[in-house]
C-alpha cells in the first residue's frame, strides 16, 4: 500500500509544478513577437502533451525509486526533473534563449543518460523516458531554432 501512495505522490508532485509553471510563465507578449520556424506547433498542444510526459516521468521516478533509490538512476532522474523544471523560468520568465537552449541540452543528455543507466536495471522505468526524449529533442530543436531566428 504504501508503494502505491508513494507513486500517487509522485504523480501529484510533477503535475501540479507542471501546472503551476505553466500557469505562472504563459506565453507573453515577448514571446509573442519572437520570430519562430514553421513547425512550431500550437500552444493547445502543449498543454496536452506534458502532462501525459509528466505521467510518465513520474511512473519511472517512482520505480526507480521503489527500488532503493541508491542507484545512479535516481541521481540522474532528480537531476533532469530539476533541469526540466527550471527551463520554463528561464525562457519565458528571464528572456534567455541561449541559456535555456543550453540547459535544455542538459536536460536531454541527463535523460538519454538515466535511459541508458536504467534499461538493464528496469525496462519499464527506461521505456516511459522514451516519449520524453523524443519531445526534448523536438523541444530542443525548436529552442535552437527560436535561438538563431532572434
């Protein structure tokens, strides 16, 4: 029982700092006027797409954890969520796309690296990082792309 609190912990945590930084950096006005590539997708899309990530990085946190939490997984996984959850403030409440493109790199490295350190370990903790790779990467050409159209 208590596994089962502690993944329903998890899962509160991430969404509700996913929804507070969403809520609290929105789009502005600056962001707005920002020259941006053709394939950047509409902000509805956004909001439908993190917190299903958030889902499944807190599914994967959780297992990690659950699982004595002393392996470099767990280090890895802290330091990417930290990383995931300090890009929003510094891209659309501090202005610095260069900055957020750099630790948005971060973030993905740290996380190809949890996948890579954790796929022996726990398949499935590995597996729910899958999508979110795909979206930082996604995430990351878009930053760079914003970055040199500015």
């Amino acid at each position: 029982m208590s596994r089962f609190i502690t993944l329903i912990i998890f899962i509160i945590v991430l969404q509700v700092v996913g929804y507070l930084l969403g809520t609290t950096f929105q789009t502005d006005e600056w962001y707005e006027v920002l020259s941006k590539p053709f394939f950047q997708p509409p902000g509805w899309l956004f909001g439908l797409v993190w917190p299903i990530l958030y889902l499944l990085l807190a599914i994967s946190g959780w297992r990690v954890l659950i699982a004595g939490g002393d392996t470099p997984g767990w280090g890895l996984w802290v330091a990417q969520m930290l990383m995931n959850w300090a890009w929003t403030p510094l891209f659309f409440g501090a202005h610095m796309i260069f900055w957020a493109m750099v630790l948005l790199f971060a973030t993905f490295v740290t996380a190809l690296a949890f996948t890579t350190t954790t796929w022996n370990r726990d398949r499935l903790a590995a597996i729910c990082f899958v999508p979110y790779i795909a979206w930082l990467g996604f995430a990351l050409l878009l930053n760079v792309s914003i970055w040199l159209m500015n």
